[in-house]
C-alpha cells in the first residue's frame, strides 16, 4: 500500500479508496468490533453479495476477534504505556 492510501484509510475508511468488498468488510469488522450482538445474517448475506463465502465470513470474524481480544488483554496489562 502507498503512503497516501494508509492515511486515507487511518482518516476515514468509508471515504478512502478501496473496492466495495474492501468496504463492506470494514464495516462488518467495526460493528463486530462496536457491538457484536447486533450482528444479524443481514451483515452475513451483505458480505456474501460482495463475494465472501462462509470460511471467508468466518475468518474475518475471527480475526476481528482475536485482535479486540488481544488488544484488550495489552489494554489491561498495561503493554506499551509508561510505568
């Protein structure tokens, strides 16, 4: 990725360049990151009209996962904060 697409995606993602399908994914990864109880098989068939089969739905959402988990774990810990 260029410099000029990494800030544009670090500003705002819905405004940055990127395909549709980048786009639909982003948004699914902050809803499951904001509150994933709101997650309804709606944001599923969405993912799918873009081109993401079940193992791709289902590796998205562990990947979403595992970095909130893991960054809350460092959060706590208190990983990269000055002691």
């Amino acid at each position: 990725m260029d410099d000029t697409l990494i800030a544009a995606l670090e500003n705002d993602y819905t405004k940055a360049p990127i395909s549709e399908q980048d786009r639909v994914m982003l948004d699914y990864v902050v809803q499951v990151t904001r509150d994933a109880t709101r997650i309804t098989p709606a944001h599923h068939e969405t993912l799918r009209r873009v081109g993401f089969d079940d193992r791709g739905i289902l590796q998205i959402t562990l990947i979403t996962a595992w970095f909130n988990y893991i960054n809350r774990v460092a959060d706590a810990l208190g990983v990269g904060r000055a002691m």
